[in-house]
C-alpha cells in the first residue's frame, strides 16, 4: 500500500555544529567510502534527533550504537536511542533517490525505520517517512508511511527492547516496587507457589516432577552432561545425584531455550524467577503500579515475556494485589485487546483471587492491548512484540 499522498514531509536545517560532528566521525575512518557512509549516517541521525526534540520524544543520543566509535568502524549503523522505548534506525537518501539501501545488520532490534532526504549541499534534511519494520535490502519511499505512525509507534510499549534491557521508566522490576510496598510484595511475586526453594536439592524436586525418570537430560548440551557424568556419586538411583557438580541455573535456562510445553517452561521460568531473578533467561519481565490510575486500587500489572524454540514469543500477563491487600477486587477484569481494541482473551477476579493472569503467544510485530478495569474504572496499555 502506498502512502504517498497522505505524508507531511518535515523539513529539518542542517546546522554548521552538526557537518562538524558528521566530519569528524567520518574523519576516523579507514576508506572514503566508509567516510561518506559514516557523514550521512550521522547526519540522518541528528535530523530525525532533532525532529523528535521538537514533539518532545527525550532520545539518548550518546549511548547510540552511531555514536560509539567502535560501532560506526564495525557496521553500517545510523540508530537513534528513544528512552524507554527502543532504537529507531535513521537512514539518508540524496535528493532524487526513489530507493533507500537499509544494510542487514540492523534489519533486527529496531522499532522501526525513517528515511531522511539530505539536499546536495547537506544544509537541509528532510523527514519523508517511517516503517515498523523492513524485510528486505531496500525501502521503497513510495511506500514510507506518515510520520504520525512513528510518533504513535513511540507510545508503544516495545516487548522486543525488554530483551535488551530497555524499559520506559514505569515499568519496574519486580525488586523495586518491592522496595516501594511491604515486605509481603516481595513475597508475593517472588514467582513459584506451593514450593520450598531455599536448596538447589529442591529446585531439581520441581526439575523432576516437570521431567520425570531424569527425561530433563534430553534437552541439555552435552557439555552440561559431561560435566556431571564427572562427579557420580554412589547413589546412582537417586534423581538429584550430581547435583554440586552443576549450576541448577544452567540447567533451568537451558530447559527454557529447549522446552516447547508452554506450562512447563512457565514454570520454569517462574522457578528461576525464584532463585535468581535477574538471571538473563528471564530478564524481560516487568511491572507497573496501577494504583493512583485505577481510581486508586491498589493492584499492579505484571508483563513477561519469553522467546520460544520457534522464534515467536510468550507472553504472560498478571494482575496482583499490592500494599497490604491480600486478594484482588471482586470482580476485577484482565483483557487482551486486539489492535482494533476487541478483547480476544478475559479474565475475572473471584473473592479469593490473590492474583489473575493471562497467556498467550505472538510473533514480533504484532501489536496488542491489555485493559485492567474493575467498576467503572479502566487502564489500556498498547504493546508491540
């Protein structure tokens, strides 16, 4: 679909103190070509800066991977940081070009793409359009979108970047609104119900009623294997013999990356969540005090995310009580929203719930909702995988 005739093509002045900087990275390269790929690399950078800067979207210029001098010597990059949401890749075209050349290297880990026209002399640039996503070498500027759809994109919560650690500022780790709440917050989301976790002994009691008669040995690597074949111990029956001679969250992680029972490796995942919460397996999970914005009920919505075997992503979502309520609301409800706001998943709070959650699976780029309501007070988040 082309978008041509409903784009607004921004026009951005190229300042002096902006060739200065394009010059002097371009400076540090080996070859001319790599020169002039690094001066309007940089260039397209602090145009697509600056127009943010003027509909006040806060970027982080500096930890940009355009703005490390090793990045810009080892691949073709022209990324912009926005805080909390993700790196937006900012590619030039001279004016008359039809076609922008976007390399491979940065086709993955992007919430998306704008093209930037620079005039001959490099004293102007013009925003002509943005892309969510590319598969291919080569954009098309006839089929650029409009740049409402880059400032909308902004406002999502992009799923993809958890995974990089990049998080808007309201979604906290399950530790720090701990430090905010009771004692019993901590508690509450430490993640495994109905176990005793405080052994690696223990840990491998929930391995083995997972994978009975040891069958968890099938999905680990043979190094893992190898190193606990070399400390046997006599009581071979047992189904937690070799125990010290591994890390339990070596074994947890790599059950996460080979199990493709979505119950299982939930709990797997909420396992390590137990013993070691910043393990790097299960990182992408955060949470988000709806309190003062659900008419003051004290909840708070908790959203993790796992990669699976096949390359699309698991998505958990929860709803718990928060401060010294042990139960959630009567009544109180979890939906997740198609991108047209229908609901294609709900759930409901009982007397007795002391949490609520949804599941579900996606691919990257699907965008989704979720709406916690309870009375006649309601929340929407909007989330891209």
């Amino acid at each position: 679909m082309s978008y041509s005739t409903q784009q607004q093509i921004i026009s951005i002045p190229i300042p002096a103190k902006f060739r200065e900087t394009a010059l002097e990275f371009a400076q540090e390269q080996p070859t001319q070509p790599k020169a002039k790929q690094v001066y309007v690399n940089t260039l397209a950078v602090l145009v697509v800066n600056s127009y943010l800067e003027m509909l006040d979207i806060t970027t982080e210029l500096e930890a940009s991977y355009s703005w490390n001098q090793y990045g810009r010597l080892m691949a073709d990059v022209a990324d912009l940081l926005l805080t909390g949401v993700g790196r937006l890749e900012c590619r030039a075209i001279r004016t008359g070009d039809r076609l922008c050349y976007v390399p491979p290297d940065v086709w993955d880990n992007r919430i998306g793409y704008v093209v930037v026209e620079l005039n001959k002399t490099c004293t102007e640039g013009k925003v002509r359009g943005f892309l969510p996503d590319i598969k291919t070498s080569q954009i098309d500027i006839e089929e650029l979108q409009p740049l409402e759809r880059l400032i909308e994109s902004s406002h999502l919560v992009h799923l993809r970047q958890w995974l990089e650690g990049i998080y808007k500022s309201q979604w906290q780790s399950i530790e720090e609104l701990s430090c905010k709440r009771t004692p019993q917050v901590a508690f509450r989301f430490r993640g495994v119900r109905g176990f005793q976790l405080d052994s690696s002994e223990e840990v491998w009691k929930v391995i083995e009623q997972l994978f009975p008669h040891r069958s968890w040995e099938n999905n680990l690597p043979s190094e893992l294997l190898e190193k606990m074949s070399g400390n046997q111990v006599e009581d071979v029956e047992s189904p937690h013999h070799n125990i010290n001679s591994i890390s339990v969250t070596d074994v947890l992680a790599q059950l996460l990356k080979t199990t493709e029972d979505e119950e299982k490796r939930w709990k797997l995942a909420e396992t390590l969540w137990t013993i070691e919460p910043k393990h790097p397996a299960i990182s992408a999970r955060r949470i988000m005090d709806l309190g003062m914005q659900l008419a003051n009920n004290p909840v708070a919505l908790m959203v993790a995310i796992l990669c699976k075997p096949d390359k699309t992503v698991a998505v958990l979502l929860r709803v718990y009580p928060i401060g010294n309520q042990s139960y959630l609301p009567p009544g109180l409800q979890l939906a997740g929203l198609y991108e047209n706001g229908e609901p294609f998943l709900e759930v409901k709070a009982r007397v007795v719930d002391n949490y609520i959650q949804l599941k579900f699976c996606g691919e990257f780029g699907e965008r989704f909702g979720v709406q916690v309501s309870v009375n006649n007070a309601n929340i929407t988040e909007h989330f891209i995988i």
